[in-house]
C-alpha cells in the first residue's frame, strides 16, 4: 500500500555524512524553532548499490508557487494528480535519462554523493532565507527518545526521500503514485529553485497507472541481498514508527510501515532499504515488539535476514549503461498555450527523431489532470507537425497559462515523453519550445 507521505519544509542547519555503518546522509532542520532530522540514502541494500542520482540547479515547475505558499513544518500531502505530490513518471519534473549512477564515498573531490549533497547543504545553511522541502514519509515524535544522530528530543523527522514506485518484488506492499521523495532548496534572495532527486536502479520507470507496481516494460528487478556493512547503525525508531500525533503536527502513522529498500524479510512488515537501525542490536537479532507508553508512542522494528549477497544476475545492467527510460523516437517540441495577451488555440508539436515512420493511432497527449486527447496520423522520420487541442469538457483550457504538464503516452498507455512549464515561459501568441 502506499506510504504516508508529506512535505517537511524548514531550514537546514548541521548534516553528518553517509557511512557504511549508516547509509544515510543527515540533516537536522530548524521550522519555527522545533528540529527534525531528514534521512536521505546514499546506498542499498540491493544490487545495484548505488543510487540514481539528478541534481536540476535550475528546477523550474509550477509547483513552486504552492510549495511557497507552504507554512514551515510538516504538512500532509495527496496522492494525486494536480496537487503538489511529487511523482517522478507522471510529474515530469526532470529527465530521467539524465539520472547517474553515484557511489557515496569515493576518494578525490566532489565525486561522489556524500560530497554533491554537501555543496547543496552548505549553501543551503550559508543563505538566512534558504528553505529546504524534504518530500517523503514522516517518523515520529518519540517521546523521551532522543536523537542520537543530533540528539535532540524528541526523535522525529523524514526518511523515504527517494522514489517510492516501481520497486522489486519484496518492496512492492510500498508502491505508490503521486508520492515520491526528493529535496527541493529554495533560495528567494536568488529567485532559484535547486532539485536533488534519488531512485534504486532496481526500480522501474514504468509503473501502473493506479497501484505504482512495475510493468513489464520497466528495467529486470534484481533480488534482496544485504550489503556489506551489516545492519546499519543510526536513530533509534527510524523504521516502522506506529505514532500519535505531537506537537509537531505530525498525523499518525500505522505500525509496521518503516522506510523501504533495505533487504528485509517482506514477511516483517513495511521493509528498510533505508531505515537507520538501532546502535546497540545486533545482526539478525528480532524486536519487533509494539510498546506502546503514556504519550501513546508506539514503536516497531524489523528483522533484518543474513546472508551474502548473491552474484549479478545474467541481464543486470552495470552502472555506466543504464538505458533511457522513455527512448522516443517521438518527442513533445513545443506546446502554444491561451493567455490574456493573446486568444490563440491551443497546440503541441510533435517531432519523429526517429529513422522510421510512426504510426500515432491510438497515442495521447495528457496534462496534469490526466484529461487525454487523441493523436491520429503518420509521422514521417524528422517531420514536425502540430496538432489542435480542444477545450476540456464545460469550456476549460486543456494547458492554460499558469503552468502545467504535457505527457505523451503510445498505444499501450505507456508514457513516451513528459515536460512541464511554468507561468514564466508563458509569451502571448508564442510557441513554448521543449
């Protein structure tokens, strides 16, 4: 089922690195004078180990405006289309493609993913207006449980601030759509907007449309195996928190959900790819025992099996020759969209980059509410060719002029390109060049 998932918004103050004893890069955020730990993995526990990584130093999407609009602290979010939840297929928020392969620790400078997520937090902590929004899945408060990582009480914070669909078959309980992890740093002073974005290779770019299972299309899905370091050293009650709500506005949480990824036995409840764990437990060793206290706190862990990990699997794909998720040959060139300034109808341009026509009966064009429209013809290799878009049904603008989404989806529902504008592209009576 899906994850809880919201948005924390503060101001990140200190950060401790990713190890192997904690596969976690921390940082301690401020909001409105009350701290808070985000968890943000830097390694699984899966084949492949290291991370998809994308960092967009010039992020632009609509959801900007909300996300501003935000008070600081936690808030709940909706999994759905047209809010501001965050999914990495239907959101267009990047290009996938773009997505590289990063070791955590490698030596020389700014090389690896402990170092880039340290050039984004000090400048971060260097702005007094800096903000920081960490997308994930709440933990916490736990009463007279204080942070080890930081220590302040009590514990609380964010993890699961990575892609949250498409996983291998013992994660699949924690799919979901329109609920994906990132951290999104604004900086006002600047007028900027910087995305850092994470996903497992051993997720899929191809998911259902409603559950956020992988499809057939998507990448081989590699099996659980432990990674070296053993069970991983950190906070206290960073996995499968059962909470009531406190005073930090955090809504409660069931038992059983911790952060996802890490090779757990599916069996123990919501598994961790990414959990911190207990300092003081050891390997293979089982608490996952509910207790629940005065303040209503109630606190669950998982097993974690042992076990060598398993060899590469013929047809896993190594870290330098990861495919392009969305390979075209079709592509989203241009869009016109209605505006006060000029009463123009509304289009997308269309571009075969392919070496081969394409037939596009039975293709889409969506836009943030999932509204479909139909694509007819044959695109002949190189051609460009513009296609009307009609009003929604009741007069509605299909795009409009204060930002929105264009995905292209082929016969089989499977999505072929996305991009996204904001109102700031938007020129009266020009084309909006993709």
């Amino acid at each position: 089922m899906p994850i809880r998932y919201g948005v924390l918004k503060g101001k990140a103050v200190d950060r401790r690195r990713g190890t192997l004893d904690s596969l976690h890069y921390q940082i301690k955020v401020m909001a409105k004078g009350v701290p808070y730990r985000v968890a943000v993995n830097v390694k699984s526990r899966i084949r492949p180990y290291d991370l998809l990584y994308w960092a967009d130093e010039q992020f632009e999407h609509e959801i900007t405006r909300e996300l501003e609009r935000l008070p600081e602290g936690y808030t709940e979010l909706e999994n759905r289309p047209g809010g501001i939840a965050l999914d990495f297929i239907r959101s267009n928020l990047f290009d996938p493609a773009l997505m590289r392969p990063l070791p955590f620790d490698l030596p020389g400078a700014d090389n690896d993913l402990n170092e880039k997520m340290d050039h984004y937090f000090a400048k971060a902590a260097a702005s007094k207006d800096a903000r920081l929004y960490a997308f994930g899945e709440p933990w916490g408060p736990e009463a007279q449980s204080p942070d080890r990582m930081f220590g302040f009480e009590p514990g609380q914070g964010m993890h699961n601030v990575h892609m949250n669909q498409g996983n291998a078959r013992p994660y699949r309980k924690d799919d979901g759509v329109y609920q994906d992890g990132a951290l999104l740093f604004h900086f006002p002073a600047e007028n900027r907007w910087i995305g850092v974005f994470l996903a497992f290779q051993s997720q899929s770019w191809h998911t259902d449309d409603t559950t956020g299972h992988a499809l057939g299309a998507g990448r081989t899905l590699q099996p659980p195996v432990r990674a070296e370091g053993g069970n991983e050293p950190g906070l206290a009650g960073t996995a499968d928190h059962g909470i009531a709500p406190g005073p930090a506005g955090f809504p409660p949480q069931q038992p059983g959900t911790a952060d996802r990824g890490a090779g757990l036995e599916p069996e123990a409840g919501r598994s961790s790819r990414n959990a911190d764990r207990p300092a003081s437990r050891q390997p293979g060793t089982t608490d996952r025992v509910a207790k629940r206290g005065p303040a209503g706190i109630s606190s669950q862990r998982s097993p974690a099996p042992e076990g060598e990990p398993l060899p590469p699997r013929e047809g896993e794909l190594p870290s330098s020759a990861l495919p392009d998720p969305f390979p075209g040959p079709v592509y989203l060139a241009g869009a016109r969209v209605y505006s006060a300034g000029a009463y123009v109808r509304e289009s997308v341009t269309l571009v075969n980059a392919g070496d081969r026509p394409v037939d596009l009966s039975g293709w889409t064009v969506t836009n943030k509410m999932k509204a479909k429209q139909a694509l007819s013809g044959t695109l002949q290799p190189g051609e460009f060719r513009t296609f009307e878009l009609e009003r929604l049904p009741g007069g509605g603008l299909f795009l409009g002029e204060q930002g929105n989404l264009l995905t292209l989806l082929d016969p089989s529902g499977l999505k072929r390109h996305g991009v996204s504008y904001t109102h700031r592209r938007v020129r009266p009576g020009w084309t909006i060049r993709f």
